[in-house]
C-alpha cells in the first residue's frame, strides 16, 4: 500500500472515530440537560472544533497528493506547468492545514477552559483563577501565532505558495512551527495541571482513579503527537510522513475535549449500573402542577469527602437548566394566577356588580363619574376592571352572562 492511500485510510478512520465521539457528546448532554436547546457555549465550540478536523483531514490528503513548494530551485525549475499548478495548490493547502490545525486544537482548549470553569465555580477559589489565567494565556497566544503566521514569518502572504520559492521559511515554516509548538504544548501542559488538585482532594476508588488518570493521560498524548509531528517534520524535510501526526494531534486533542462529557452514553454501551440521591429538584409548571427531577450519581460520582468533580459538573448544568425553565416558566403563571384570582373574586361579587362591569366594558365612563346607578363601591370595581388585563374583563363578562342564563332559567 502506497503512502497516499495509507495515509487516505488512516485520516479518514481518524475522523469517523472523532465524529462519534462528538455525537456521544451531544446524546450524553441531551441525556443530562433534557433539550437540545440546553446546549452550552463549549458545546457549540464542539462543533466548530469538528468543523475545523474536517479540514484537516481534507487538506493532509490534499497536500499528500499534490506536494507542495518545499524543493530545492533545481526541481522547481525542472517542474512542468502542470507540476507548477500542483505544487502551488499543494502550498494553499499546507497553508489551509496549519489554519485548520491552530483553530482546531486552541478550540479544544477553549471547551476544556469552560468545563474547568463550571467545575470550580463557587468551590475551588484558585483552581478558577487558574482557570482564568490559562484562558487568558490561550487566548493570546492563538492569537499572537495567528498574527505571526499570517503577517511576519513570511511576508507578503502569498510567498506562502510562490513556485519556486524565494523565501525560505515560507517552505519550511521553521520559525512558526517552532514558536506555536512552544505555545501549543505549554498551554497543554498548563490545562493538564489544572485538575490535579481536584482530584488530589478526593478519595476515589481505585477503579475510579484509573478512568480519570486514563482522561488526564490522553492529554500527554496529545503532546507527544504535537512533538512528534514537528520532529518528522524537522529531521525527513523531503518526506510527508509528519502528516501522520497533524491528524493524530487533533484527533487526540478531539477525544480529549469530549470524554469527560460522554458517561451517560457509556453508562449505556458498557452495562454500568447507577445509584440515584434522594435529593430532587421541583420546577413549576405552566398548569401550575409541580415537576421533579431526580439527579443520578455516575461512575465517577461518590467518594469518601463528599462529590467528585463531575457531580459539581452535574449540578452546574442542572442549575442552568433550571434558571433557563424558571424564567421561561415566570410570566405565564403569574398571568394564570391573576386570572384565576380575577375569576374566584368575580364570584364572590353580586349579580349587579357584573352587569356593571360588563356595561362599562361597553361603553366605559370618564374617570371620577361612574353611572348614576352604581353605588361608590360599585364604581370603584369598574374602575378595577377598566384599569386591568382585557383578558380580565373579558372573563368578568363571560361569567355574568352565565349568571344570567341561569337565572332566566
């Protein structure tokens, strides 16, 4: 098997795994938060995130077959117009490849930096500064090595793809891919960091400190493909074999961001059992009935000082979720309620009173000069009416027009 169709094969199963972890990602959220419209910021990242690995996984095949302006002036100059039309959209894609792999893997970052900021929201006071220094470190370096790729290393930008090439690190990307390696794998090693202190304060089982020690674990993987990819890339300059390592850092990098989210569809796929607290959430309902919500405990949920970071994890979505229902579920019963309360105090009223209010629904008097015929109190009531929902009013009159009804039967 040739080299394209090795690496063609290997790219493509790559990915497919990629994307079904995405896809237990978002069944196991739809599982926990109970829509689709629960969604949260990182999760969307995902998304993006598989967007950009589809591009690599497109771009490495393309520059595989292609090549690219990396030769020597002799071999460009002995390039056929067709070679030079290959070799030239073979550098658009090395150029696309190392957009798409940047963008990917700062991406993954970002989703793992929201997950650790709902872990320590409220609890772990330093680990939430720690999370907001690595975002802000994150944040700036994807952005210093965006504008340095883009604008400094090789200017103007279009000397990138220029056959035969006149600058030489517009080739051999050298300066970029040492600079964002350094970048890359500092900001790894600062997120792995992250939630070794949580865990340190636990007292997990071993079976459970293997799964989350396996977790962390793909995370040095995820730095020794970034190692290896520029050392293939560095020692074999005329090879490709580096191509291998793009498409495996960012698939790590993938199944590393959605794991942890996961363990509902593992629970399933597996055969785990789990227990269930008797702690419940109640939420009111628009029919004014209560609904309950009973929270489960996972695999990686007791331990002998209280939850794990992953029941914390639990009862930070729980807790959006039941902000968003409440303030979805607030006017539409208050508004219930007044009607109700409308309704009993109509009742409660004489028959005069509703034909009162029902004439001045009709034809409603000027303020301070009620009808000769109504009392003080009865036109205080009109008022009332007059000054409330029309929905009120309108309920008033359907009540006293059964009133009537009734008496004339």
């Amino acid at each position: 098997m040739d080299f394209n169709t090795s690496l063609l094969i290997e790219s493509w199963a790559l990915y497919a795994a990629g994307v079904l972890i995405v896809a237990a990602r978002f069944i196991s959220r739809r599982i926990k938060l109970g829509k689709w419209r629960h969604l949260m910021l990182d999760d969307y990242l995902m998304l993006f995130a598989l967007v950009n690995f589809t591009g690599v996984v497109i771009s490495i095949n393309e520059v595989a077959k292609n090549g690219s302006n990396y030769m020597s002036e002799e071999a460009a100059a002995a390039l056929t117009p067709e070679g030079v039309h290959n070799a030239i959209y073979g550098s658009v894609m090395t150029f696309v490849l190392e957009i798409f792999t940047i963008t990917g893997t700062w991406t993954i970052k970002a989703c793992l930096l929201i997950l650790y900021a709902r872990l320590t929201r409220g609890t772990l006071a330093q680990q939430n500064l720690m999370v907001k220094i690595a975002a802000v470190y994150c944040g700036l370096t994807y952005v210093v090595v965006i504008i340095l790729f883009l604008f400094f290393w090789c200017h103007p930008i279009y000397e990138y793809w220029a056959v035969p090439v006149r600058i030489e690190q517009c080739a051999t990307y050298y300066n970029h891919m040492i600079f964002a390696t350094a970048c890359n794998i500092s900001s790894d090693l600062l997120l792995l960091v992250i939630p070794v202190p949580i865990i340190l304060k636990t007292r997990l089982p071993r079976k459970r400190k293997i799964i989350l020690i396996f977790i962390l674990g793909l995370g040095i993987f995820n730095v020794l493909a970034a190692i290896l990819n520029r050392y293939y890339n560095f020692s074999n300059p005329n090879s490709y074999v580096f191509l291998y390592w793009y498409v495996a850092e960012v698939g790590i990098a993938v199944l590393v961001g959605n794991l942890p989210l996961c363990w509902p569809v593992l629970r399933i796929i597996c055969g785990f059992t789990e227990q269930t607290q008797t702690p419940q959430y109640h939420g009111q309902t628009i029919s004014g009935s209560s609904r309950k919500y009973r929270k489960s405990k996972n695999i990686l949920s007791t331990t002998a000082l209280g939850p794990t970071m992953w029941d914390q994890l639990d009862d930070q979505d729980e807790a959006s979720v039941k902000h968003k229902m409440s303030h979805e579920l607030d006017e539409p019963s208050s508004q219930g309620s007044q009607i109700e309360l409308t309704m009993q105090r109509d009742q409660r009223n004489t028959h005069p009173q509703h034909q009162a209010a029902a004439s001045a629904f009709q034809e409603p008097p000027t303020w301070g000069q009620p009808a000769p015929d109504l009392s003080e109190r009865q036109a205080r009531d009109t008022r009332s009416c007059m000054a409330g929902d029309k929905i009120m009013v309108v309920t008033t009159v359907d009540i006293s027009s059964t009133h009537n009804l009734r008496r004339e039967d």
